[in-house]
C-alpha cells in the first residue's frame, strides 16, 4: 500500500512536470532568429569568413575573441547548415538532449526503475523551466544554446559517465565541456575534484590520472587563448575593484538561492521526494562534501562572469540553468535522509501545490484602462513562466509573431539594393521568442545582415512602427 501511494505520487510529480515542460518545446515551432548574434553567425558575419577556411576562422577566433574553441567550432558551421526548418529542429533536438542529458546522469547515481528516472528527471526540469528569468536568452537564443547549453549537456554526461566508472569517455566530455563556456570549465574541475575527495583510491589508476591531466590541458587551450585578454580589455573601464566584484559573487549567490526558494516548488518537491525517492547512502562526510557543494555552486559558477567582466556583464540565462546541478545535488541528499511516506491527502496537496506554483505561480487580472483593448484572456497575468508559455501559445499571440516575421521575409526578398523597410512586427510583446534588445531591425541603422537569412544580403533592414 505505501508503495503504491509513493508511485501515485511519483507519477503525479511527473504530469505536473511534462505539463510545465512541454509548451517551450512547442515554441519552437514558431522560433525565428533575431539580430544579435544569431543573424551574425547564420551571415558568416556578413560573409567575413567566406574566403578564409574553417580552422582559420577558428584560429582568428582564439587570437582575437576568446578561447571557447567547442562553441566557436559549433557556430561557425551555422552558415553551413541554417534553414528555418533545419534550426527548429536543432533547438527542439538541443532541448530533448539536455533532457537526456540529465535522465542519464540520473541514471548513473540511483539505482531505481526507469520510471522514477522519468519522474525525476521531469521535476528537474520543471524547476528549470519554473524559474527562468528570461526565457528568450535561456532557450531560444541560438548563441546561448549553442555556447551554454551544449556546456551544460557536457557536463551532466561528464556525470554520468565518472558515476559508471567510464574514465576515456569522460575525458572526451571533458574536453568538449571545458571549450564552450567558462561556467562548465569550473563546474568540470568541481566534478573531477569532488571524485577524488569523494574516492581518493582512484588517483592510484592510470586512467584517472590521464583524465585529470586531459582536463587540465584543455582547461589551458580555453584559459590562455590571446583571445581572452583582447574580451577583458573591453571591460577595462568598469568602476569595480577587485573586492566589489567578490562581494558581488557572493550576493548574486544568495540572491539566487532566494529566488529559488521562494518563487520555485523546490520546498515542496523536496519534502514530496523523500516519499519516492531511492535510497542513496552516504557517510557523514560525503553527506556533508555534497550539501556544501550544492549551496556554493551558484556563486562559484558566477565567478567567471563577474570577475572576468568585473560585474558589467552577466546574461539572465547564465543564472537560470544553475538550478539544474543543484537539483540533482539536492536530490541525492534527500534520498540519503530517512524516507518520511506521506499520506494520500498530504501527497495528492503538494503534487497539486507544485503543478499550480510550477505552472501558473500567482494568477491575478490586469486592469489597466490604458492601450489597446485587451481580450478577456489576455486579461490573465500568470507569473509562472510555463504558464505564460501556454497562453502564448493558446492565445495565437506566437502564431501571429511567427506569421509577421514570415510577411517581412517576403517584404526583403522584393526589396532592392539600399534600405528594405517592413511592416512592424505582431505578437512580440510578452512573447518568449522575442527579445527586443537584441533587434537591430528596431534601431536606427537596422540590421544590415538579415537579407542573409533569405539569400538577399546587400539590403538593410528597418522595421516600421510595432503594433
């Protein structure tokens, strides 16, 4: 009878969760790319490269730009294979691995049935998509994706794979994971560290040690790249010192570590996952070496940004995907405790606690009087990020933004040399696939590389007033 109302609630978890998750995969079916840098790398940077070979555009990134040699290499072949269907695939298949990503890492540390595998790796991802302060640059930013994401996926593997003792394709995520972002780079040396305090037997086998030392040379090609420094001098003139911009870490850690506790159901899952979860045991130090690592990954993670671009620049979807690790840190803890089993009605009141906070978060009505006349559904405020997702998407608001991008491709294919004006953008307001900040098309000079994306460059595009 208990573990039956364990796998109800279990289950119960996971509809709420694929609830949450399942609108941003549906978005992607509207995606467009949008100015900076998207259309930069779909345009080979405005045909800047084209006469130049692969590896000597990888070359000329490492001298000039930085030293992420693995996402480098991943965008330049943007130019190669971008078609609007081909790209929709790519982002719809990049968030199905990371969803892989993480049910293999899962995998690796409970030893369990596969369906409580789903059930955590939904939950997981849920908290993601719950907590995303800027869901354009977190999911549908092509340069995100493929820089910060495609970390991340590394890295949950590189997990995975140290859990099932598979040394040599460790190193290979090691190496992939250190070339894309300085935020995986750190968070591999805390996974290689935490190995050997947690097993320091292994340092006494070859393949280890032939792992740690291929970290530590890919961690020198990304760190010493020429490139790195010629990035940090644009930041030269930040007001900052040195101890303002730690401090800085430590309270953008702590910020964050609010903001999950109290806008996330990450309370309620952790009480409602120690009815279901497999149990994991773990020695008072190891228990210990784990909760640390879980509370000071945010900031730790944050201190590459901050510190190289003293505090000027930090992206909202850097911060978003932290909670990833630390929910599976989280729930190795949980499942190390004493199982607490809940009652059917105390189980059946969080599972609906964590769909409505998890999906919806605080519903209220918008009673402005001010602007164009609002229809009854778009009256309702949802807070919630997947909740929102789904208005947008119910509401057609997403439709008709991808149908006026559609119209402005056909406005710039007629458009002949010199200025191409198009009509104004629909939907884009409260709209996840959009992001004004980086659309050139709406600033004086517009966007002299967009004609790329329908093989009409020479053009400048400018949109005319929104809606």
């Amino acid at each position: 009878m208990k573990i039956r109302k364990a796998r109800l609630t279990a289950w119960g978890i996971a509809a709420a969760a694929a609830i949450a998750v399942l609108p941003f995969l549906l978005l992607c079916a509207y995606w467009h790319p949008v100015g900076t840098h998207a259309v930069d790398w779909i345009s080979n940077w405005g045909g800047r490269y084209e006469k130049v070979s692969y590896w000597a555009q990888q070359l000329d990134w490492y001298r000039t730009t930085m030293g992420r040699y693995t996402s480098t290499a991943l965008l330049s072949t943007t130019h190669h294979w971008y078609s609007l269907p081909v790209a929709r695939c790519v982002f719809l298949a990049l968030h199905l691995l990371l969803g892989g990503a993480v049910y293999y890492c899962v995998r690796g540390v409970f030893r369990a049935a596969l369906g409580v595998h789903l059930v955590i790796t939904l939950a997981v991802l849920a908290l993601y998509v719950s907590n995303l302060s800027n869901p354009y640059d977190s999911l549908y930013r092509l340069t995100g994706l493929l820089i910060y994401q495609t970390g991340l996926i590394a890295t949950l593997l590189l997990a995975g794979l140290l859990c099932r003792g598979k040394v040599g394709w460790a190193a290979v995520a090691v190496v992939f994971a250190a070339g894309t972002n300085e935020i995986s780079l750190v968070q591999c040396g805390g996974l290689l560290i935490g190995l050997v305090v947690y097993r320091p037997e292994l340092l006494r086998r070859s393949d280890t040690l032939v792992l740690l030392a291929t970290a530590i040379f890919a961690a020198t090609v990304a760190l010493a790249a020429p490139g790195n420094w010629v990035r940090a001098a644009l930041y030269q003139t930040s007001t900052h010192s040195l101890p303002e911009s730690f401090a800085l870490v430590v309270a953008t850690g702590l910020f964050t570590w609010l903001s999950w506790l109290s806008s996330t159901a990450l309370l309620p899952l952790i009480l409602v996952g120690s009815s279901f979860l497999p149990r994991v045991t773990l020695s008072r130090k190891n228990f210990l070496l784990l909760g640390t690592a879980a509370i000071v990954a945010p900031p730790i993670s944050f201190t590459p940004v901050l510190l190289a671009t003293r505090a000027e620049s930090f992206p909202e979807g850097i911060a978003d995907w932290q909670i990833i690790p630390v929910a599976l840190l989280l729930s190795v803890l949980v499942a190390s405790r004493p199982r607490y089993l809940l009652s059917t009605w105390q189980s059946a009141l969080l599972v609906v606690l964590i769909g409505l906070v998890g999906t919806l978060g605080r519903v209220s009505i918008d009673r402005r009087r001010d602007g164009a006349v609002a229809s009854p559904w778009e009256r309702i405020v949802l807070t919630a990020p997947p909740g929102r997702a789904w208005q947008q998407l119910l509401s057609g608001r997403s439709a008709a933004y991808s149908a006026s991008v559609e119209r402005q491709y056909g406005e710039v294919r007629r458009c002949t040399q010199g200025i191409c004006r198009v009509s104004s953008l629909e939907g884009q307001f409260d709209n996840y696939l959009y992001d004004v900040s980086y659309d050139r098309r709406s600033r004086a000079g517009g966007d002299v590389w967009f004609g790329y994306l329908v093989n009409h460059s020479g053009v400048t595009v400018v949109s005319q007033h929104w809606d």
